[in-house]
C-alpha cells in the first residue's frame, strides 16, 4: 500500500508588509490554516485598523496564531498533520473555551483537514490568498490560487521533507 501525499500551506512573506499589518504576523515557514473560526461572532464595528485586515485577508498561523498574508503549498507527514491537531485543539481549549483538549481535537482535526483538502491537489509551491467579507448571513469566505509561475519559491517557503 502506498501512503498518500498530504499537503498542508506554509507561511511566506513575499515583502515585510505583514509586520506592519497584522498585530502579530504570522512566523515564516509555519503551517497556515485559514482560521476563520476567530471571527465568527464578530460585527462590523469590531472590523477597524489592523482587526480589519486580519480579518480581511489574514491566515492562520499555527505557532506563533500570527496572521499572514500570503502561504505556501507544502507537504506534510502524517506525524506532523498529528502535532497540529494536538496543537491547535490546545488553543481551542486556551482561547476559545473547549472545555478540554479532547473535546476540542475534533474540531480541531476538520479544520486541518479541511486545508489539506483544499491543498491536495495544488502544485507544491502555489500562493493561497484568503478573501473574507462579512454579511447578513456571516463571515464570507473565498480563496484565490496563484500558481507557480517558474520561479522557485524555495527563497520564501520552509518546506518540510
């Protein structure tokens, strides 16, 4: 049997606009999930400044929970897709209230999932841009795709083996 390729998105920085705009960016090379799970029960009002933009146009990091504008398509083990369960049902549990870790793993394990997903069938190296508005209805969210133009992004994405 042969195992299955996971992708999973890394965090990038094309320019150093993310540490201006963001109140905490994302860490360069460390997975991404689109995260908006953070803004689910936010208004208009709460949309301003730097709260704007992330909400607007921010990934998830999932070590530093810095936002990002830009991410990678990368590979990803079995292990690490793990870890990152393990990981991000610690913040549901620490953040946003998950009465436990296990409760909250999940949760946790559909939103990586997810990503992967709608990673598995890009070319390692595709930009990932996440577009979100708010509506009657809620947060809307839509994903643009930009593909490897040529050029190696080696010089921006950390890519696991």
């Amino acid at each position: 049997m042969t195992e299955t390729t996971l992708k999973l998105a890394r965090v990038i920085r094309l320019d150093e606009s993310d540490l201006n705009v963001f109140d905490q960016a994302g860490t360069v090379g460390e997975w991404a999930i689109p995260g908006t799970f953070a803004f689910s029960d936010w208004t208009e009002a709460e949309l301003t400044g730097k709260a704007r933009q992330a909400f607007a146009n921010g990934w998830l990091g999932l070590e530093s929970f810095g936002r990002s504008t830009f991410v990678a398509v990368a590979r990803i083990t079995e292990p690490e897709r793990a870890a990152l369960i393990q990981v991000l049902a610690g913040h549901f549990a620490a953040v946003y209230g998950a009465p436990s870790v296990d409760a909250a793993l999940p949760v946790a394990e559909a939103e990586i999932d997810q990503m992967i997903e709608m990673c598995s069938n890009q070319d390692d190296n595709t930009l990932l841009v996440v577009e979100r508005s708010l509506e009657e209805s809620g947060v809307r969210e839509r994903f643009r795709i930009i593909a490897p133009q040529g050029a190696s992004l080696e010089a921006f994405a950390v890519h696991g083996d």
